[in-house]
C-alpha cells in the first residue's frame, strides 16, 4: 500500500487557499492586507530592533510594501474624498514605518500599528454589515 504523497496535499491546500484569496471579495482582501501589515509589525516588535543580524528592517519592510500597495491601488473615482483621508493615512504610516527602519528603533511603530488597527476596525464593521 502506498502512503500518502505529502506533497500533493500541501499543493491542494495551497491551491484551495490562492482560490479562497482569489475569489475573495474586495472587502475581505483589504482586511486580509491589513491584518498580514499588522502581523508584520508585531513579527518586528518581537526583534531586536538595534541588532544589525536581527530580521526587524525584514518585518517592517514587509509592512510598508502591503500599505504602499494599498496606497497605490485606492479607488478614487468612487469616493474622492475618502481616497485622500486613506491616502494621507497611508503616507503618515509609510513615514513611521521608514523612520523605524532609518531608525532601528521600534518607537514609531506603535503609532503605525495603531493607525493600522483602526482601519482594520473600520473594513470588519464594513463587512459585518454588508452581511
């Protein structure tokens, strides 16, 4: 009898997951966006921000490229004014988020988080009621 092929249910798993994302509606995907910035964040406030081998500029890097791709996908023709309260927000949590790495300091990103957090409030309230 042959075991299972370990491999071909990590594929089916990995493929049910990119489908569940891909087919996800816009709503869930920025929430998503935003929980997997924040998770980064606290993945870097979990280093050693002033230790050059340390994986902190990694982790806030990886926070800044999910808000600048927010930044830079915002919708505008839908609601002008809104896309320019995100935009700003987004620009004040790509500054903390750069001088914490210009910086190796975790400080600025408490405020960062917090922004975060609060939007990711905001799109899961959207949600729930368009539900």
């Amino acid at each position: 009898m042959r075991s299972p092929n370990p491999y071909a249910a990590a594929s089916a798993a990995n493929t049910y997951a990119e489908d569940s994302i891909i087919n996800a509606p816009p709503v869930k995907i920025i929430r998503l966006l935003y929980e997997g910035a924040v998770r980064f964040i606290d993945r870097a406030l979990r280093t050693d921000a002033a230790d050059p081998q340390s994986r902190f500029v990694h982790w806030v890097g990886r926070a800044e490229d999910i808000v600048v791709e927010l930044r830079c996908h915002l919708a505008r023709e839908n609601a002008e004014e809104l896309a320019d309260t995100l935009a700003q927000l987004y620009l004040f949590v790509e500054e903390r988020l750069l001088l914490a790495m210009r910086e190796r300091s975790a400080e600025p990103l408490g405020a960062a988080r917090d922004v975060l957090c609060t939007l990711l409030e905001a799109w899961t309230a959207v949600e729930v009621e368009a539900q």
